[in-house]
C-alpha cells in the first residue's frame, strides 16, 4: 500500500491514496489551521468504522442477513499527554433489516473485532475497545 501526502500551508494537507483519491486534512484555528478538513485522527477513528463495518457487513451478508442500512455511532477518548493516542473507543452499531437475528448480528461483529478488523485490532493495543448494537425493524 503507498499513499502520499502534501503539505499545502499552516497544518493543512492534501492526502492522496494510492488508488487515486485525496483528502484534505487540517487543524482547528486554534493549533493554526482554517478548519479545511477533518483532522488526522478524526480520519483514523473513521477508517477503523469502516474497516470494521466492512467486515460486519460482509459477515452479515454471507450468513444470508436482510440488512437494509448500517452506520457506525463511534465515542473515542485520547491521553491528555503526548502522545495522545485513543485510550478508549466504544462502537455502536445500528443494523436496520427484515428479521435480522440479534445472534448472528454479535458474531459478525465479534469476527470483525476479534479477527478480520486490522484497523480496531492495531488501535486495540493502545485503546480499551468496546462494541454493542441494536437492530431495526424494516418490516
């Protein structure tokens, strides 16, 4: 995997992936940025959603689930100290679907946790993780 990134001014930057796509990355007025983008580890406590979403999902599907929607509530806390690495993660799932079974829901995200997620499971080593779900009707 290779990616490259630029320094455009101040603390802002312009991030591109190697499959071609950017992002632009960048501080609050207060550390000496113009609030042009999300902030670095706002970035990396979204890709750890969607790394593990992807797995659940995934999970989900091959189990033969009805999943209508899915989205990811994350509330993360950081050190006070340098350096402020995630000290504590909690992800809340929402799977909406046609009788999802609550069963199969926990073990898609317990295979993502404990096993295929490699975002969750590098953070896993500094930060206390947590998972729970809920499951909506769309009958």
């Amino acid at each position: 995997m290779k990616a490259r990134l630029k320094w455009v001014d101040g603390v802002c930057f312009m991030g591109e992936t190697g499959s071609g796509h950017a992002v632009v990355m960048d501080g609050a007025p207060e550390g000496g940025g113009r609030n042009l983008g999300p902030r670095p580890m706002e970035l990396l406590l979204l890709g750890t959603a969607g790394c593990t979403s992807y797995d659940v999902l995934n999970i989900l599907k091959k189990s033969r689930q009805d999943v209508r929607d899915c989205w990811v509530e994350m509330d993360a806390e950081r050190a006070d100290s340098d350096p402020k690495v995630f000290t504590r993660i909690h992800f809340h799932f929402v799977v909406v679907g046609r009788e999802l079974k609550a069963d199969v829901v926990e073990r898609a995200i317990k295979l993502s946790a404990e096993k295929y997620c490699s975002a969750s499971i590098m953070l896993g080593k500094t930060a206390d993780i947590t998972h729970d779900f809920e499951i909506r009707s769309d009958d």
